[in-house]
C-alpha cells in the first residue's frame, strides 16, 4: 500500500462526503429554523437529478445551467411543499408525529410522481466533456469531476456560512431559531422566512441530486439511500448544527472510504458503528454544546 | 441555532427505522384464471411492470386461438410489492377470494420463498418466473412449485464453463450487494470453478449494501488489488452506477469485468447510449438479439408494439409462465386437480423464445426446475435496438445439460437440510 493510494483513496471519500453533505445541510437547516424534521428531504435530491435528466439530456440546455435549474426547481417544489402542507401543522399539539407522517407520505407520492411522469427505467446524463477524464498529480489519479463537485460542496458550505453570519436574512434565521414570536413581534416575516428556508434547504438537496446525475443511478428510489446516509450525518454532527453536518459527513464519507481499503467485507458496517459510538456517548452529536439536551 | 433534546434524536432514530423499511416487494368456473404476483413500484417494479405486459401478450395470443381446451384464460394482477409478507397475503387472498387456479410470478426470492409456502399448503401450482435462488428448486422444494427461468446455479455453471477457458484469468476480485441473491450467485461461481482450475486466487472481495449509491471508495480499492478479472454480481441500476463511477479511473482498461447473471440485462444497455465501454462480459436469463430465431424476432417486436419499448429480462420469463400453464393444462386435461397437473408438468416440453434453433426448454422432475441453454457474451458496437448503443455479441453458447446440477447432488442438498 503506498502513499498514493491513501491520498486517493482520501479524495474519494471527500466526494462522497459533499453530496451528503448538501443533503444534510439543507436537512439541518429546516430542522434549525423551521422545527421540522423532513424525511422527505431525500426526494428532493431525486427531483433534482430528474429535473437535470429533463433540462439538460432531454431539452438540451448546458450542463452548467441545467444543474442550477433543476437546483431552483427543487426549491420550488420544496416551498410548494411548504406553503401548502407543513404550515398547516406548525405548532399543532403532538407536531412531531404529524411531521413523520406528512414527510413520510411525501417519500411515497414524490417518488411515485417521479415514476408517472419519467417511468421506471434507469436515466443518464453526460458530464461537460472537459471533465469526463481522470486528473492526475504524481501518482494519484482520480475523475476531474470529483474535484469539481468537492470544490462546489466547500463553496457551498462557506456561502452558506456567510449568509448566516452576515447578511439580514441570516440575522432574521438566527432569530426565528431562538425564539420565533419575539422575532414575529420585532417585525420579521416569518412564514415568508420559513419559506424561503424550506426552498434554500431543498434546493441544495436539488443540487446534491443534479450533481450525482451524472455519475450515479437515476431511478425511482435513489431518494431513500441518500436520506438515510443524511440522517446518519445529521445524527453525527447534532442535529440542527450547520457545521456538524460537515463533520458529521466528512467522518462517514472517510470512515467508509478507509474502511472499505483495509476490510472490504464490513465496509457498510463502520458508517452504522459511528453512529451507535455517537449515540452511545455524545447523544447530542459531535458539535452541539454538553447540556444543550433535555 | 435552535437546541433540541433527546427526544428529537429519538425521533430520528424512529424515523431512520421506518425509512429503511422502503428500501427493501366469462365465469371463474369456466376461465382458466392464474393470480400473478409482481412488484409494480420499488427498484423492481421496472421487472413486474414488464413481466405483466409479456404475460398480457402470452395470454392474448393464447386466448385469439380459442383458449385451452375451450377455456379463455385470465390474468389478475396485483402488486405484490418485493417483499415476503406482503405476497403471502396477496397470494392467500387470491386463493381464498379470487379462487384462482395458479399463482405465478415473483421478482424477488425472499418472495418466491414465502410464496411457495402458500403454495405447498392450499395445493396450488405456483409457476415461478423471475426469482433465482437455487434453494427453491432444491432444498426448499415442494411439489407445487414450477420454474421457468433459469436459477443463479445455472448461470453461475455457465459463467465456470467460460471463465475455465480464459487461461488468462488468474487473479479474481468480487464485489456484489451484500444479500443472498449477491453472495450466492459468486460462491456457487467460485466453487465451480475451483473444481476445473487450481491456478486461480481471490485476491479481494467487497459487500456494499444493495443499492449503494457511491461505489467509488470501492474502485479505488479494487484498482490497488489489480486483479485480472473483476466479477460483479450487481443488478439493475447498481451495474449502471458501478460503470459510470468506474469511467474515469479506467477501470475497464486494466481488467476484465464480467456479471454473467444480471449484467447483460437490456436496462443496463438502454441506460448508458454512452460511455458504455466495449468488452463487458455480460449474460442475462434472456436477450433482445439473441437466439436469432423468428419466435424471439417476434416476441421482442410484439412487446416493442404494445409497450413502446425493449423488455428487461423478466419479460421473457412471464410470457413464458402463461405458456407452461396453458400447454400443463392442455395436457393434463384439467385446471382444477393439482396432482394431475403436477404429474404433467413434471414432464412438459415448451419451445420458448430464448431456445436456439434445435433446442426445446424442458422441465426436469427432480427438482422442477426448467433447463435451458445459457449464452454468454460481449459487449460490441450495435444500434439495433436504440437508445442502446452497445449490444452483446461474441457469444459462447453453454448446453443445457451442462450447466445443471446433477441428480445426486440435489439429493444431497436436501438430505444436508434435512438433518
């Protein structure tokens, strides 16, 4: 085994480390504003590859621009989702359990939407040319477009943690986070806040899925898989922490990544003994402050 | 942000649980009626929604010659998802309510097996035309129970009888999903081979979960491993996404990759018009373009008319279900007395779509189990059946006869049970 190989083998869990980690965030924002927990937030990532497969292989739009459409597009449908379903149960008596089953079903429908309109069969799309061959340096060689999307992902995460330091639509968040009727009485909108965030939140969730387009299986169902890898990060990183969902993916993707070079026949085991590990000791997850449970 | 307690941990605790559980299926006394069980949503709903156009397609030819023996046969279908307790309750209630008089189907194995059950209880025939595991035909075996599609052993022996050939061969990597379906489909592979070649060496092997979505932290361990031969047991859209991750490290220039029972499957071709690389061993249980015979040419244009595209493998396998069927009761004189049927499927001879010039599928007694030709083959260039861009060809044909195991052997794995 040589140093060529780990640094290989590095990147790659990187990469897989920033598809989940555009789900995830997206996940723990909703829950940090909005209070709902969103198992349907997978869906949103199926959306996104399928509006990329429709704009960029059917209608023949740039590659580039598809990915920011069908991005925009799962933002959309995710504030739809929003303003005509989630708000109808904000604040009711026993909201966690109506929040499960109203995500839960949004799984079945969104998916079965999905197969209605684009069928059963496995899409594809093609990457930009440019990038479709390997990078090498020294000895490692890995695909240009892993880098890009690792280089987006990193984006992505400062962009985000800028708007939410800087700006006054992060200052209205961070209010509505701490206490969402003070925040109403000093003047924020807040069910437009909460729309908006619900359609941020989708969007990366968008992005992830038009980004694995390319290189992933568009089917029916591809929904399922990355929700549950996101909830394992969130549970990781602390739910509802923005930075924990980038350390809660960049520990998965690179314990899976590592564990798979040296025992292959557990690999899908590490992710999971993670988890438990976490739950076992740091209930809260990685990143939220001892004493914040109760 | 907001801080929230245990409680919302446990939430999505219960939350992850029920997730996962998505993630893995005229009169009635005058009609011939035959109760089918297929997923038509999920990862296998692709196979249910194609096995029951063909099955349409079987039954409307049979039914336009005037039926069997008189009698009209009807299909009714039902989505009997891809998971086993669900297809027990869809099969008992075609029973109890529908009274039907054959229960055919099932995609999945885990399925098929809690079906047969059914079966074997209320005495009625169940023809299974797309699950593979061997277990059914040997040490879960019931009387009631027909197949008629070839099981994992038959391409497992078929793929041993190629690879024996391949001197080249030497080094060995596997990865497959982490299932029955993955595992004994290499390790009956692998034995066999083992029998006909002492020079060959595992030299790594890897489980991902069925369905893993990124394969790539495997590529660059399989790469590291440099094998000659890299075997897969994936199926559907797992291959796909293999491949496409693959593309980029070269993977295909510095291996042989060969899945010789789900990979020559027509959605795999149909999925990737480009960038499928040439060279890919593959086999599946049927193909578009091969055998070359008239009754395959006319099957695969009759579904292309009535569906508007290419069958998966699965197809074939349903069209041939309704065919066992009408000609088992043809024989046997009766649709209503399950012994009688029994005793003449045991023996029935069926020419079939995937049956080469000078080949008849025939029905073994022992175990039920039908016995047909398998062809293996290699990816190439051809247009003929768009959006795919990529074909198999090159083929190396296996006799039936080889590739089944023998009388002594499925004693022996019954009487192994047994004990």
């Amino acid at each position: 085994m040589d140093g060529s190989l780990l640094v290989a083998q590095l990147i790659s869990g990187l990469t897989s480390a920033m598809t989940l980690f555009l789900v995830a965030s997206g996940l723990t924002l909703i829950f940090g504003v909005v209070n709902v927990f969103n198992f349907a937030h997978g869906s949103f990532y199926l959306l996104g590859a399928y509006f990329a497969y429709q704009v960029v292989a059917v209608s023949g739009v740039n590659f580039w621009a598809g990915v920011l459409l069908a991005a925009l597009g799962a933002g959309a449908a995710g504030m739809l989702m929003e303003y005509f379903f989630l708000r109808r149960i904000y604040g009711r008596a026993g909201e966690a359990g109506f929040q499960i089953l109203l995500t839960y079903s949004f799984i079945l429908i969104i998916d079965d939407v999905v197969k209605m309109i684009w069928g059963t069969d496995y899409k594809s799309i093609s990457k930009p040319e440019i990038l479709s061959g390997p990078f090498s340096f020294g000895e490692v060689t890995m695909p240009r477009y892993d880098l890009v999307v690792i280089v987006i992902g990193l984006a992505v995460a400062f962009g985000m943690w800028a708007a939410i330091k800087k700006t006054r639509f992060g200052r209205n968040l961070r209010a509505i986070s701490s206490n969402r009727e003070m925040a109403s009485s000093l003047g924020v909108n807040v069910p437009l806040t909460l729309s908006l965030v619900f359609g941020l939140a989708t969007a990366l969730g968008g992005l992830s899925g038009a980004l694995s387009a390319p290189v992933r299986t568009v089917t029916p169902g591809a929904g399922i898989e990355v929700i549950i890898g996101s909830l394992i990060v969130v549970v990781i990183g602390g739910l509802g922490n923005f930075w924990g969902a980038l350390v809660g993916a960049l520990v998965i993707g690179e314990v899976t990544a590592f564990g798979i070079l040296f025992l292959p026949q557990w690999a899908i085991l590490f992710s999971y003994a993670v988890m438990a590990l976490v739950l076992i000791f740091r209930p809260e997850g990685l990143l939220m402050k001892r004493g914040a449970v109760g | 942000m907001r801080k929230q307690g245990r409680k919302w941990q446990a939430i999505l605790v219960i939350g992850l649980v029920l997730v996962m559980g998505l993630a893995e299926v005229a009169s009635a006394a005058e009609k011939i009626v035959i109760g089918a069980l297929y997923p038509m949503t999920g990862r296998a709903g692709r196979y249910g929604i194609d096995s029951v156009s063909a099955a349409e397609i079987a039954m409307n030819e049979i039914n336009a010659k005037g039926g069997v023996n008189g009698r009209m046969i009807d299909i009714i279908f039902n989505d009997s998802k891809a998971n086993p307790a669900y297809s027990i309750k869809v099969a008992k209630r075609y029973i109890t309510e529908d009274k039907v008089n054959f229960l055919m189907g099932v995609v999945s194995s885990a399925a098929g097996l809690a079906v047969t059950e059914v079966s074997k209880e209320n005495k009625v025939i169940f023809v299974g035309t797309d699950h593979a595991s061997t277990a059914l035909t040997t040490e879960k075996f019931q009387p009631y129970y027909f197949r008629v599609s070839n099981n994992t052993y038959q391409s497992a022996a078929a793929a041993a009888l190629y690879a024996k050939d391949k001197k080249e061969w030497k080094k060995y990597y596997v990865i497959g999903p982490d299932y029955e379906y993955g595992h004994r489909t290499w390790e009956d592979f692998w034995m066999l081979l083992g029998r006909q070649r002492k020079d060959v060496q595992l030299v790594g092997q890897a489980w991902p979960k069925l369905f893993e979505p990124d394969y790539t932290p495997y590529i660059t361990a399989i790469l590291n491993a440099k094998p000659d031969v890299l075997v897969t047991t994936f199926w559907g859209g797992d291959t796909v996404a293999f491949i496409k991750q693959a593309l980029p490290y070269k993977l295909f220039d510095k291996m042989k990759f060969y899945n010789y029972d789900g990979g020559g499957n027509y959605e795999l071709l149909e999925a990737m018009p480009k960038g499928l690389p040439k060279g890919l061993v593959l086999s599946a249980r049927h193909h578009l373009n091969w055998p070359d015979t008239k009754q395959n040419r006319d099957f695969v244009a009759n579904f292309k008319a009535k569906t508007g595209r290419y069958p998966s493998y699965a197809a074939e396998g349903a069209y041939a279900g309704v065919y066992f069927i009408a000609e088992g009761v043809r024989q046997a004189g009766t649709a209503e007395d399950p012994d009688k049927l029994v005793a003449a499927m045991e023996n029935l001879k069926l020419k079939l779509p995937e049956d080469p010039e000078g080949f008849t599928s025939y029905m073994r007694p022992i175990d039920h189990q039908i016995v047909q030709v398998q062809a293996i083959g290699e990816t190439v260039p051809n247009k003929k059946f768009p959006p795919a861009t990529m074909m198999l060809g090159n083929w190396k044909v296996f006799k039936a006869e080889e590739i089944i195991p023998s009388v002594a052997e499925i004693e022996a794995a019954r009487k192994a049970v047994k004990k």
